[in-house]
C-alpha cells in the first residue's frame, strides 16, 4: 500500500502508529486507492460531510464526475436536474387540488424556477415547464 500511496515503508507506519500525520496529498492518495472519499478516511461516521449531505453514494460519484464536465455541459444538467425538480414539485401540487391552488402553487413554482434560469429565454422556460406539466399529466 505504501508504493501506492508514495509514501515508504517505514512512513506508512508512523502513520498507522499515530506518530506522524499524513499531508493532503498522501490522504487524497490513501483515499483514492482504498476507493474512499477522504471524509470516509478522516471522520467518523456519524462525521462525514458529504455523506451527511449526500447519502446515495452513486449520486454522489455523479456528482463528483459532473464537476469535471466543460460549462455548457454542466448547465446542460443543471436545466435537467431543475426540470426534474419542477416535475416532483408540480406532481405534488396536481393532485386534489382546486384549480385555483394549482394555478397558485404552480405560479409559485415556475416563479422559482425562472429565478434560476438566467440563460433561458422565457420561450425556453414555457417549453419546459409544459413538457414538465405533460409528464404529470401522461404519468397521473
């Protein structure tokens, strides 16, 4: 392990041994090959930051990859991350409602999501808000 990690022996085992501490870079290393994330090598578990925010580990590999994506790329998830948000939150709304509660929420809702959407056109924001809309109504 210690090859691995670029550090020798003799370190490796301080380091176990609690008589030396690891920098930065030889816990990322530690971490990467143990296939951890360094919160998972450093704290407890009732600790960790990313895994108290972010319990489904796949998503948070996910997220970790979207990171690394160009801008355009990125804002392209974001719109579909809200989108997919604006989806649940409609599905909350629609049933038993009246139609002046849906008409209410849904102002509401799209509201957010405009505030959000500097990029977008107003004509883009209608054309996703309506697909989202569908997808309720195609899923109710």
């Amino acid at each position: 392990m210690a090859g691995l990690v670029g550090v020798g022996i003799a370190q490796m085992r301080r380091y176990e041994k609690g008589k030396s501490s690891p920098t930065l870079e030889v816990i990322k290393n530690i971490a990467r090959t143990l296939g951890i994330s360094a919160d998972e090598l450093i704290f407890d578990e009732n600790e960790r930051v990313a895994a108290a925010r972010i319990i489904d580990r796949k998503l948070l590999e996910q997220f970790e990859l979207v990171s690394k994506l160009s801008s355009h790329d990125k804002e392209a998830i974001k719109t579909i991350l809200d989108s997919m948000i604006l989806k649940s939150r409609l599905e909350e709304a629609m049933p038993s409602r009246t139609d002046a509660e849906w008409s209410k929420q849904m102002h509401s809702v799209v509201t957010e999501f405009r505030k959000g959407a500097h990029n977008y056109t107003d004509e883009q924001i209608e054309s996703i808000v309506d697909e989202a809309v569908d997808a309720v109504r195609k899923a109710g």
